[in-house]
C-alpha cells in the first residue's frame, strides 16, 4: 500500500509522548518557565509536525521499514563488502552498560569500554602491524581525513608543510583520498590506469618531488586488481619524504595474508562496519573509520587514546602533539564493540578463511557471469584470478539491446535481489557493475544472483521493454528522471515540496 | 571449537561446497587465486589473535566485561558538555534496531523505498523545527556540522576568516579547528575568538564589533551556549555579520525548539547542532550526530557536503518516491572538487530522530523544553542555597549549570570524586578550559532529573563539601 | 516471493550454533560422553533437521514474519479487544531482569517480581472487588478451568462435590467455559438466547437445582449485548448453592463501570494479554489469565499466592486446602508486567477513558457499517446501543450476491486489512462478524475500515468473483477447500507431508 | 501529567474527535451509548488506582523495582527442575521479539501465512527430533502436555487409570492430579504411583509390572527423569504397557534427543515433554511450554485437544499455504464436546523454538547433548569428591544430578543459603518432595556451565560446609 508521508498524517491534539507536570517545589520555584527565556527569543508558531498517537507513529515506521529490501532479499553490493551483522553483536550493543554510558564519565567507571577499545586496538595491530589505533572517525571518509590532517601535522613538526603540498592518489582509490586530501588543502595528483590495471611505477616517479606530503591508496582497488609493485611504491614515496596511507576498505580479499607495515605503509585505515561486520545502515552508520599508524606518526594522533597501564585502562588526552579533535568524544563505542565480537567469533582461522571464500566466491561468480550474453569484464587480459571483486560491463549489453545498467539494477530488484554496485565516479569502464560475493551467502545464493542476470539478459535480447520499465514488484515505480535536481522540483523537506509543488 | 566445523556466519565455509566451487572454476586450490599477490608481500608472521569463541562463550565475555562500565541508570548523572542525557521512547529504539535497514545498502529509490522516505522525514521534521527549507543528511556531529559550514561559508563568501565565541565545547572548537586548514596553507581559514560577558555569559558586543570586518566570511555562536546560556543578542549579532557582507552560522540543540524560536528568526543564514538530543542514547559517546540546514537557495544548496534526500514523482501518476539530490557536486561525483567530502555518517539517528519527533509533536517539544527549563533553573536554585556554592549566569538558562566551587575551597575534581562514591556522576570540570571560571563545573539538568534528584544533588554536594 | 519451507533448505554441514569443546579436565574426566548413555538409548539417527547458517535461518524468519498482516496493517478483530502493545513494555520485558530470573530462586532474589506481581494482583482487586488474584493460568481458557477446580474443591470440602455436578452457562458465554467445566468433570447446561439477545430468567431458573456446581458466565457477550438482569442471576445461583463465575474476556467495554464483585460473583478472569495490553501472538500466548476470587474460596486457590510482610514479599505455599498446581511455577511473569506497566500507563482515568472510546467506537462504526448494502445487525429489535462490539451479518450479502463472508474477510486483507472475527461457534446469526474498534485505532482508521466493507459490498453487488476469488495482493492465495482436514493430505510435519504427498 | 492531554495509546482521546463521532451517531454523550447496563449495577465506589504515568517515568520506576532481581546472569546458578538455563542464540530473540507477530491475531491463512509456516516448521522439526509424524501447537507447559496425554489415553482406551512414576517433578505431578478429576467425579482417572530403584533411580520394575492390568489407560514415565536419570527400561515398560492395553506416554525433554534415542524407537505412543529449552529463556517461569506428539493415526489425532497446523495446496498450482486442520473437534468448534480444552497458550515460543531447531541442525543438537552429559557427569565427579557430599544416581545421567549432603551434617537451606551469599544459586531443595533422600539437591548442569563455574561452586560448597 501507499503508506502517506508523516507530515501529512494525524490529528490536532494527538500526543505520542506525555511528561508529567514538575513537582510542586519546582513549579514553585520556576512557575513560568517561558519567562526564563529572554522576551524575543521565545517560539511563536509551534513546529508544524505531526500530531500522531503511539502505535500511529510506531506502525508508520515499521511499514516503512518494511519497505527496505536490502537483505531481506539478496545484497552483494561491491566495494561495501555485505557481511552478516551478528545477532549477538546487536544485543550486546543496546545493553544499558552500552546505551547508558556517557564517554565523559569517570575512566573508573568506564573500564569495561575502554579494555574492549584496547582490545581492538591490539586486533588491528596485529591484523596491520601497524603501533596505534583510534577510533573517533565515523566512517572510513573520516578516517581518511584524520591522515591527512595527521600528515599535515607531521609535516609541520619539520617545518615541511609549506613545501609539502601534494598528495598523490590514484583514479581507482576511493574518491573520499582525494576528497579529503583536497579539504585538508593538498593538492591532488591523481594516477590513472596502466594496461595491467593498475598505474605504472613510472607514473608515480613522475609524480613524485619535494611537493609530495604523501601518498594515499587502495589495494586491491574495487575492480579487484592488486598492485603487485605496492613495496616499490611505498619506497619511492619515503624516499621522496612522503608519508604513505593505504585505504583498507578493499580488506576483505586480503586480510590475512599481508599487512599495511609490511608493505611499506606508514597508516591505514580499517571500516569496522564492513569487514568487521557492524552494520552500515545504508552506507549511513554510525560507523568507524579506525585509523592506525606507525610510532613515528603516533604523537599526531587525535586525542584521546586509549591506553593500558598496571591492569588499568585510560584515556589519554596527554599528548603535546597531537592534532586534537576530528569529531567530539572518542568514538562510536557501540559499533568497536561489534566488531570486536566479530574479531572473537571469528578468530585468526575464521578471517583468514573469510578472505578465502570471499575470494573464491568472486571467482566463482566470475565463471557464470561471463558465460552470460552482453556481460564482460574489465581489462579482459589480465588473466590473473580477481580478489574480492571483479569490474564488469553491460556495454554489449546496451550496445545490443538498449537496455543500460540502471534497467538492469532496477529489474533485479523484482526477484528481491536488491540494486548491485556500479562503479565509482569516474565510469572508466562503461555500464559497468560490480558484485562482492563476500563470505556470508552460500553458493546457491550466488547462483540465484548470476541466474537473475541470465534472466534479465535473455529478457533484454527478447523483451527489452520489461526491463526497462521495472522495477514491477516494489512499493514504488522508478522515479521521474530529473525531479530530484530540478531545482523548480527538487524538495528536500515537506516544508519545500509544499512551496514548490502545492 | 569443534576443528573443522563450519562457522555460522559463512554458509560457504564446508569443505564439499568449496571443492564444487573449484571444480566449476578449474583451480586446484583457494590459494592459486591470490596469484596476483608476490610472495613476498605476504604476511610474515602468522595472525596472532585471541582465540575465536562461540556465540556462547562470546555472550558471557562480554557481558562480564560490559559489567565493568557503570551506568547512567543506576547511578544519577549530570554530565552533558555535548551529548545528553534525555528520555528515549522505548518505540524509537525499537525503530531503530530494526533489521531491514540496520543492514541494507544503497539500492533502487524503489526497493531503499521506505528507508529513503524515513531519512525525508527526518530532514522535513527538522526543516519544522528550524522553520528551513533545506536540510541535508545528517553529519557525524555537532562540530563536524559547524566546520562544514564555516567552510561552507567561506566558499559563498570567498573569505577566509571566521569569528566564533569563545563560550563553546573545547572539543567542537578543536574540530572547528582541523576543520580550517592551517595557517602554512593556502585555503588557510584564521578563527578570530570572541569572549564572552563574564556576568551574563552572552557575547561580548564590544569584542564582537571590532572583529567583525570584510575579511570575515562568517558569524557562529550557539543557542543556548555551551555555558548553558540563552544567547539574547541574535539579531542584533546577525545584523552586524550581514552589514559586513558575512554569514551567520548559528548552532542549536533541536530539543529546545519547542520553547526557543527558530535562529532563522533572529538572521540565521545557516543553522547547525546536534541530532542526539532527539531520540538517540549517549552509547558512550557513539550516539553523537549533527545537522546542517539553510534557506533553500543555490547559493547554500550547491554548497553543502551533505547528501541530499529529495521527494519525487514516479512514472506512476499520483505516486512519489525519494531519491537522492545534488549527488553530483560531492565527493562521490567530483572526487577532490567536491564539497569538502561524504562518506558514512550516523544516519541511522536519523530514523530515532525522525520517529523521536513525530512522537513529540510540537506539544511535546513545549511540554519538554519547558519542563528543562523549570527543572534546570529550580536546580540552579537549589544549588546556590549550599554554602560556598554559587551558580554562575543565572537569567536565562537552558538545560546546562555553571557550578562554581571557589567559595567551597575544594576543587571540582575532589567533588566529583566524592559524588562519584555516591552513585552520583558531577557536572563535566571546566576549570582547566575555562580557567576564569575558577573551580566550575557543567552540570546538565533535563526532563530526566526529578525533584528527589536535585535533592539528593544537593545532600551529596554539602556532605562533600564538608569533608 | 515464495519462501521454502525450511525443512528444504540449507548444505549438510553448515552449522548456526557452535560450542566449545569443553576444557581439557571435562575432557579427562569424561572422555566419552557417548557411553554415559545406556547401550539401547543413544541416537543412531540423527534428526533430519536443516543444517544452515546463522543468517540463513535468521533472515527466514525476518521474511516470515513479514509475510504476517497482523496489526502492520489494520486489525480489529470482535472478542479479541486488539490493543496498542506498548513499546516501553516489550523493552522491559526483555531486560535480564526479568529473562533472567529463576522462578525457584530464594524469595530473597526476587523481591522485584514478587513486588510487581503483588501491585498487579491488588489493582486487579480493586477493578473487580476480589480478595486474591493468582497468575498461574497461561491464558484465559486454563483460568476458566481453574475455577472448575476451586468449584470442585470448594464443593468437596463440603462434602457435596458428589451431589453439584452440574455447571450452567449461557450460548453467548465463550466456549472455554462450557468445555473446561466439562473437562473438569461437570455436565455442561447451555441456556439459549431470549428475544432481547440474553437468556431470559425463566430459563435460568429452571436450570438451577440442588445440583448446581456453578454457574460461568460472560457479560456483555460477544455480539455486545448485557444482561441487565445479571445481579438477580448471581442471587439465585447463591441461592441455590452454585458458586458464580465472571468470565471478563470482554471487559474492555465495562472496565471502571462495574465490579464483578458488586453483582454478586465470587471469581472472574482477566486476560492480561488482551484487555491489559500484553501482546497475544495470534491467539497465541504466552498469556495470563488472572483468576481473581473472593475470601471464601480463596484458600482453594493453586499455590503459591504472592504475599506481602513487613515490607517484604514471599511466595505462600502454606495453604493446606489447596488445588496444588494448574500450571508449573507461578506464572508468565513478562505478561504481568506488561500488563502492570498497562495499568500505570493508563491510571483509573485513562482505563475509564479507554472503556468510553471503545464503546463510542463501536457505535461509530454501527452507524457506517448499517449503512452499507447487505449488512444488518443481530437482534435488530434491541435497540439500546451495543457495547464495545456489535455482531453483524451478511445474510442479505449473501443470498444477493453470492458472496460469503469468508470471501469478505479474504478480500479485505487486499486493503491492508487483516481479517476480521466472525463468530464462535454456534453461528447463531448466519453469516456473522464483529468488529471491535477498541480504544486504539483513530477515527480516520475507522473510517477506513468502514469505507473497505463498503467498497467490498459494491464489488459483491457489481464483480462478486472478484471477492470470492480473493485476495489478490497477498503472499499466497487461498488453500485448496478440504486439504487442511482430509486424512490423506493433511500434514501436521513435513515428514507426514512427504509422506503423504511425496 | 498533563490533564486534558490526549492519551498516547488512544488516538481518540481528543475531545473534538469524539464530539465529532457522537454527532455522527447522533448522540449526545458517551454516558449515553452504557443504557444496557442498569444504574446499581454500576461501580458503588470510584477506581483507586496507582497514579497514571508517563513512558518516561514508568520506565524509571519498573527499572528500579525490576533492579531488585537477582539474575542468573550476575550470579551462578544450578537451578533447573522444569526450566533450565541453557544458550539462547541472540538470533532467536531477535525473531521472537518481531512486532509482527506479536501484536497478530488470527486472520486468513493468506494473511497469516509467515506465521503459519514458522509454526508449521516448529511441528515439523519436533517431528524429525521425535521421529514422529504428528505434532500440535504447543501446549501451556510439560505438565499440562501430560495432564492432556492421560486424558487423551483414556479416552482412547476407555480406561480410567493411569500409572505414573514416582521419580517426577512435583509440580508436575499436581498439574496431572488436576486434570484428572477427583473421585468423587463420574470421569475421576485414578493415579497409580510407582517408585524407583533407590539405588539406580530408574523405575522400580516389579512394582510397575504389579501395577499395570487391564484397568489401566497409561504408562507415563520420563527420559531422563526428573532425578536426571536416562531410565533404560523403556523398551520394557512399553512392553508390558502393550501386553496390558495400555497406552505408553513417554515425557522428554527434546534437547537431549541429539544423544539420546526418540521415545518412539523405545515404543512410545504419545510423547511430551517441554520447549522451553529450546530456545526460550526462563522468564522467571514464563519460559514454560509444552508440545504432545505421537504416530499420525486417527486414534490418536482424533483425541488431540491442540490445535494443529497442516500444510496445504492453494488455488495457485505449485504454491502452498498452511492452515488449521482438526479444528472442528476442538472446544472452540464443539464447546464442551471438545476434547478437553483449547485457548492461549505459548505459541510464540514456537517461533523460538523452531528458529533454535534451525539454527541447531543436528549436528548442534549432537554437541549440546554431548556436552551436557560431559559437564554434569563432570561436575558429579568434582561434587562427590567433597568430604561428606554424595551424589546419587551416577550412572547415566544427563543434566540433573541429585547431590546428597546428609554426610555434611548441613540441610540443603542452610548450604544453599551460604552459596547465595557468595552469588551461587544452589540446586532445589528435594528433601520435602523427596524425603527418601535425606538432604538432598537437585543440580542442574547444562553446556553454559564451565569449569570454572564447578570449580568456584567446589569451593563455595567445601567452605560452606566448613562453617
């Protein structure tokens, strides 16, 4: 059903929420308490929202709710690695030790927390070798930006900051490098692809100069492509004065079977609410960015930090060097947790078989996609086996049929797989998408999902106005192309649609 | 565990299915399609972690460890300083624990359908409370809100200096900070501080003039204050910043909207603050989000960092869908000239914060700004009445107390100490960011805190005291 | 889309649950747990269970329970008093507080239950004028038979058990009555309905004999309808020796209007699960049926009674003329304190206020529902306004248009409304239904529902196959007639239904 | 709160809405629309009830008096004797606790059809532990299960006596006495009681074969019993049951059915037992529920008093449905010519259980089994090593242990009492119900207790006897 929007629902004089008058005393004391507030800064006109009792409102969000396909269906969407979020792990985080803790509090009465934040530190050292972790970005962006504010300060500790204004990325890391690079105030030097797929050292030598702050990249990138010279570059970015950052949001094909301090780099960054199975509510969090590095970069870090001392934990906050604050507080506790207890459930053996079947998933997936009419793959020569992901293209597809993979992606959804993964901005590949087959779905699922693509091939060589007008079986049509950024249409609140379409 | 067993959270973790798995690739063996890594990138030393545990022996570890936290609920807390502690409907946590969107991704408007319009709901709730067409996602916090939108600013502006009051959390300022590049750099954002009257604790107009110049790309001060103070001089301040061709960036707790007028009405150009006021738990500190919302203009729409959610009509007459706006000009789109950048926020708050206010109703947002009102100036009362004690900033309050302990002779910290023992959590010590408030300390008083509460405040404050 | 049973699905060797093996001493000491087991008792087989991954089974169920209509859409079912079930109420009931007490632990460690129970127990008191309630029923049929058993015991103590055999009830009384007193061992005497909807006093009077064990009885009944004669009714049943049962399953109507005590009863029953806002689970439970009597019969009660001392709560089992047990333990503890957390959301006035809008509903609803084509009302003779429910027909629906009300009730659900309650058997009235508006639902819903039975009414009058094929918009259509009932297929198991149709 | 307030369960408590609707109806107050019931039938006497609260303060007062619980999570506990602490995977609250069902009601089998299918797999799993073909919706508890087998066999067999076994919870064995009318009573079932062996606690079978003729409906006797003990005579109970024309009722508890054989290879007719373990948590005792199973024959199924579930085809070819089968027989289709009675019961935990069968799979059930025999045959070995502790009944049990303390010179209260005061939940006090064997408990060990838990419960019982 048409379930209305909320601000079109309920009835003068409904209340979801009551509280009692004050007691007696406080009425006394304070009789009027709009009287408090100084006479031009008193509302007026009442907020216009809905006037809705209880269950009106409750059953409104639950419907809504169910309304979400995501996993209820199918979701393998790449480069967010979907991961079951353990049950457990959700009942752990809304205990009242959880909720009913405010991170300003006593660190004597915070003991519990910070001995699991210490714990996952240690995890992720020794998952990265890297000499300290923390957790206060709320998302991988964020955690990206902490680098390159880190590394601003590194640079300015040796009064190198001024020279050192470029960073250098490639056009396959994730656009929140370069994004955050930028918002720092570096400059931006983006590689682009060789014909192995990943950029040729060459392109980095030729980046590289006493400009360079740092470098910022991931490995593999989204299209599954590792960078086997990844030592080489790290030792030309030192050598240049750089620093290096290895974005770990691809970690799931390869934990376990290398580390950041390895391979040269000097910090990373771990999404605790992709690989380490904590939710990521529609690429929404809250969520963590845990951002680790060497001991040369650790002074820098925000403050606090998490520390250990005589079987006592602490907070930190001593730290001269330190940037200070990328947001308030010191992180998104509940969602440590989680991946904490991911971290236990599944141990060493676990994760590293995780990565296996991850990895053999996607090529599993690759075999029955590619036998598939219109579907082909990124950089079709290199041969090697793809990790996690695998770029693939529906340009024959489109080029044949008309339908495009926004048809495509729109009709899956009618057989209750939702929307897969295209690519990120640039489309260097055209029509592309990419599966992440992940280590959560059995094989028969991954069959199901390359068998509704074979579905939705043939329907396009037979009956290409099917796809192209799905989706058929959800709450709503596709929406009209333009209105949302139309700025005649375009309404972001009630309140806007009202002016703009009432 | 059992060696060999499959584990729960891998279907494909058995053996047989593997093998069939290989067969159908043609590889020997799992470890052939990590061919593209050199040997010699592979981990040196094999992981090293704590032994895996079932779900079982997980739930024990970590309730016994969880057990070590003390609780807001058993024992009685003043702490706020930028996350508070407020009535949380039991229907809003079970909202927002639901599993549907707890672990969906983005997909279709179609099949995101109900997700996309409970996050639209959300920015025309607070577009409500605001009196502002425009509201973007939400952000992961109050500061990461207000440092977005002084370099909001300072795009529409082309400016590159900022006035912000001194009266503010140290920690959001720190961010506001990291949020403007520093001074070696070329986008360099210099913050000119502005203090505050150490009588009323509002804005000092005097300072606030004379740093208000043509370099200056905006105005942000907060209603109320961190000091707990209801700002008066919005207008006033607002017509200063717009004389000087700068913006005015005010900061709010939504939470008091039902008692305090919207910032629009005293010049706000763009309006930021905190979502967890609305529905969302203190989680240690993980319940904090933010907003950021303006007049429904390019001039701020082209600006923002934020995705957007716009209402839509479908190929269906008669049918609208929610689908996202403006994504072009973030990060997402534009990579390095993007906005500032977007990545995951907290916008599961979101969801609490729009079933939050759609249970409140604008009676219940009177109902409850009033009753903080009431309950934190009767607390202010009943805590200057202890010898030695003396409130500071008195006339016009929200929810947030300056205690000062000077008269005491203790310090904050000794106090503290000692309320601690009584179950009870002091107010947030200012003494060492604040040094001329002496031994302060931020008490937050809400809805929550009863008559017997203050009461048993006020017992444990003289018997510390005394000591 | 279509869900497998589950019994199909999942891979030999996938596991949802893991344990540890135990520790190395436990493994000493008992190396072989196998051989504990006596020779001709271990398992040979193992149980053709699914074998599946944790998400796998969880996200069948999340798909299951939302192919369930329920209240998601719109739900009032007659008899059944559908109700808001408070949000705060589920959050407490799942605090480790109450999931995890031990109903056997020292009193000493229960203080908090026994607290909750006792305040339940005295409002109850107050809302019926009875001296003892007692929880131990788990729904309202097992409180029905607890007061065959206290009406055993009571007579048994008197010596006349042998002689009281005879329980009477009335048609409209709900079946729970007549059948638990039959099981109990007493013969069943069923008074018919007189002209006014009621049994007249005549009838009663000639039922009642020195045989009288009791009398069970419900007031108003299911189609809304009170005996205004009910006080004269308790008076002579005392008269003649029987004792006097007020079955309250349809309270809602009369809460804070009458006390059962006031008219003369000695027991009634509550169900906690019903008018106190405890979830019911599809006529399903787990439930309470608070069974409430007065001093005299009191000390027949099962044990334990939950008393109070010097500020102290314990469990009384000392009572020597008691019945002993109904059911192991004392109670469905959750459900009393949902339902106690009920009465203090509600206070005196708010259940008084409940009563009145339930009652204005209904009558609202009469007024809409009369209107429409092919709909009348039972006993269209009494005129006095109905209670909180009215029963209705569809006789002239019928035999116009075909259409039954099954047809109705499976047509509605395409509405987003979950069928509606016809009658308990036997259908007096042909072709019966009984909305309860409740307290719960707003006008607008009401409204809908009306609108929904009108709509339905003009496709019988215009399309009747379009009802009678319904419903149209649900995840499966209607069952094969007969199935469910002929011995060849019906199938309880799937190992019956391979069985029989495999 | 507020008078006049809308009431926030009650979308019509505004005024104007009601007026409205009286209009409507044509009625001038509500008070009107009680004509039926007569003037001095209505309340002599207004409600006195404990003030109304609002969420926020209900939640703070229901906290603090639920606070004064002690669980079974904070301390250790052997209590089980009818429910009994084991893992509940957090996965099967999360499906219990779905709205969806919760707030159901009966509709069609269109409509209802999630919730019939999740009931239909509890069935059916039952079924595969039991290796029987027919299963009804549970029932309100074990002994409620009993009570209606006996009931149930009687019929069958026009009989009206019934044998039961001494060795039974007491609890139990009162519901059985209740549903067994007393002599007095034209239908009274007659209990015939047989003891066990003092020394193996399994059933005395001299007696039992003195006790059975041809008067007697059933058998009804335990695996493992209530003393814990797997009673290995079934094969021969059920014989002689057979050879007399009487029915053979086995009770399990279905958690050890990955271990132990089905009670019908042993030749069961009817099986019952409890599901609360598996999957439900104690409740404080509502955990309780019960299932009745047996052979798929008419015999039996035309004696159920559950209702039942069948799976079904519906007018859509290849789909099917589920829908409630035998209901005609049932008091709601028959009043008192049901078979006994049918209403609410713990249909919810249906869906638990069948989410826990799920989740176990057998080779889950296997380990459990195996490690409940390893831990209690374990833990007899630490106990009895305790100068003074005996306990009985060693070879073969499975979760209880009967542990005698009369060597001590201590009564179980009094040890039990010193346990607490160290956090430990001793096992339940036998000696009333069991005087035969002096100062005993009855210990419940099941795959949550540790070493480490024996251990600390070793020490705490050698220093409270030390006392």
């Amino acid at each position: 059903w048409n379930e209305p929007v909320i601000m079109e629902m309920g009835h003068p004089g409904r209340r979801g929420v009551l509280f009692e008058a004050p007691e007696a005393a406080v009425a006394r004391s304070v009789p009027d308490p709009i009287a408090m507030i100084p006479e031009g800064l008193r509302r007026r006109n009442p907020p216009a929202l809905p006037e809705m009792s209880e269950p009106e409102v409750l059953y409104h969000y639950l419907r809504l709710s169910q309304q979400t396909l995501g996993m209820m269906g199918m979701s393998i969407f790449g480069t967010c690695t979907m991961k079951y979020n353990a049950q457990i792990n959700e009942a752990l985080a809304w205990r009242p030790e959880v909720t009913h803790v405010h991170p300003l509090q006593h660190e004597d009465t915070l003991q519990g927390a910070l001995e699991i934040v210490h714990e996952m530190d240690l995890a992720l050292r020794e998952l990265s070798g890297m000499d300290q972790f923390v957790f206060q970005a709320g998302g991988g962006a964020e955690a990206a930006y902490i680098n390159a504010v880190v590394t601003r300060a590194y640079h300015a500790s040796r009064g190198e900051l001024k020279q050192r204004d470029e960073i250098i990325t490639t056009i396959q890391t994730h656009p929140s490098s370069a994004a955050t690079a930028a918002a720092a105030g570096f400059k931006v030097i983006t590689l682009m692809l060789g014909e192995n797929g990943y950029p040729t050292l060459d392109s980095l030598k030729a980046a590289l100069s006493e400009r360079t702050a740092g470098l910022m990249v991931n490995n593999p990138d989204d299209m599954g492509v590792y960078n086997p010279e990844i030592k080489e570059w790290t030792r030309l970015v030192h050598e240049a004065g750089g620093l290096c950052f290895y974005d770990h949001a691809n970690f799931n094909g390869v934990m376990s079977k290398l580390r950041a301090s390895e391979l040269g780099f000097d910090a990373c960054m771990f999404m605790l609410h992709k690989t380490f199975g904590a939710p990521k509510s529609g690429v929404g969090g809250p969520a963590v960015g845990a951002y680790g590095c060497s001991a040369k970069l650790a002074p820098f870090l925000p403050t606090p930090i998490v520390a250990k001392m005589d079987e006592r934990y602490f907070l930190d906050f001593d730290r001269p060097q330190s940037v200070g604050k990328i947001r308030e507080f010191w992180g998104n506790f509940q969602v440590i947790l989680k991946a904490y207890a991911w971290v236990r459930a599944m141990g060493a053996d676990g994760i590293a078989q995780a990565a296996d079947i991850s990895v053999l998933g996607n090529n599993y997936m690759e075999k029955g996609l590619l036998a598939i009419r219109g579907v082909t793959r990124s950089h079709p020569d290199a041969t090697s086996p793809r990790l996690e992901m695998t770029r693939y293209s529906l340009e024959k597809l489109h080029e044949d049929t008309g339908v495009d993979v926004h048809d495509v992606l729109n009709r899956m959804t009618d057989f209750g797989i939702d929307a897969m993964w295209t690519s990120h901005e640039p489309w260097l590949v055209p029509e592309p998408f990419t599966p992440e087959a992940g280590e959560m779905y059995g094989k028969e699922d991954l069959d199901r999902w390359i068998s509704v693509i074979s579905r939705i091939s043939d329907e396009a060589y037979s009956d290409p106005e099917k796809v192209k007008t799905s989706p058929h079986n959800q709450s709503i049509h596709r929406l009209k192309p333009g209105d949302t950024d139309d700025p005649k249409l375009r309404a972001m609140t009630w309140r806007a649609y009202k002016k703009k379409r009432g | 565990m059992r060696d060999g067993s499959a584990h729960p959270y891998m279907a494909n973790s058995v053996a047989d299915i593997q093998s069939e798995m290989l067969r159908a690739i043609g590889a020997d063996n799992i470890e052939s399609l990590f061919a593209q890594i050199p040997e010699n990138h592979r981990l040196k030393t094999p992981l090293n972690l704590p032994p895996r545990l079932s779900e079982m022996a997980l739930r024990r570890e970590l309730t016994r460890t969880l057990a070590k936290n003390e609780t807001v609920e058993r024992n009685l807390s003043f702490l706020g300083a930028g996350l508070w502690q407020h009535h949380v409907p039991a229907a809003v946590d079970e909202i927002v624990r639901r599993n549907e969107w707890l672990t969906s991704i983005f997909g279709e408007p179609s099949s995101d359908h109900g997700r996309n319009q409970a996050w639209f709901e959300f920015c025309s709730q607070i577009g409500e409370l605001l009196q502002m067409d425009l509201v973007g996602m939400p952000v992961r916090s109050w500061g990461t809100a207000a440092g977005h939108a002084i370099r909001m600013a300072a795009r529409i502006t082309s400016r590159n200096e900022v006035v912000v009051v001194r009266a503010i959390d140290p920690e959001r300022l720190s961010v506001i900070r990291n949020y403007c590049e520093p001074a070696e750099m070329e986008n360099h954002i210099a913050i000119r501080m502005v203090g505050y009257d150490s009588a009323t604790g509002m804005v000092d107009m005097d300072e606030l003039k004379a740093k208000i110049d043509e370099k200056v790309a905006a105005v942000y001060f907060e209603v109320p204050s961190y000091l707990g103070v209801i700002e008066s001089h919005g207008k006033e301040i607002a017509a200063i910043a717009r004389a000087a061709g700068a913006e005015t960036i005010v900061g709010v707790d939504p939470i008091s909207l039902g008692v305090l007028t919207a910032p629009v009405d005293y010049g706000a150009d763009i309006v930021v603050g905190t979502i967890q006021t609305l529905g969302v738990h203190l989680h240690a500190g993980g319940g904090t989000g933010g907003f950021i919302a303006s007049r429904d203009e390019d001039r701020y729409s082209s600006e923002y960092p934020t995705l957007f959610i716009s209402i839509s009509e479908t190929l269906q007459p008669g049918e609208y869908g929610f689908g996202l706006s403006l994504f072009h000009q973030s990060s997402y789109g534009m990579r390095e000239k993007g906005k500032d950048w977007t990545g995951h926020s907290v916008y599961m708050w979101a969801i609490a914060a729009t079933t939050y206010m759609a249970l409140m109703g604008p009676r219940g947002f009177e109902e409850v700004g009033s009753l903080i009102l009431q309950r934190a100036h009767h607390a202010a009362e009943m805590l200057s009445e202890i010898p030695g004690v003396d409130v500071r900033f008195r006339n016009g309050v929200f929810k947030e107390i300056v205690v000062n302990f000077d008269g005491t002779g203790s310090s904050v910290q000794a106090i503290n100490k000692a309320l601690r023992a009584e179950g009870i959590f002091g107010g947030k010590d200012l003494s060492v960011d604040f040094p001329e408030l002496g031994q302060s300390a931020l008490y937050s008083i809400t809805e929550i805190h009863r008559l017997d509460d203050i009461q048993r405040l006020a017992r444990a404050l003289k018997k510390a005291i005394a000591k």
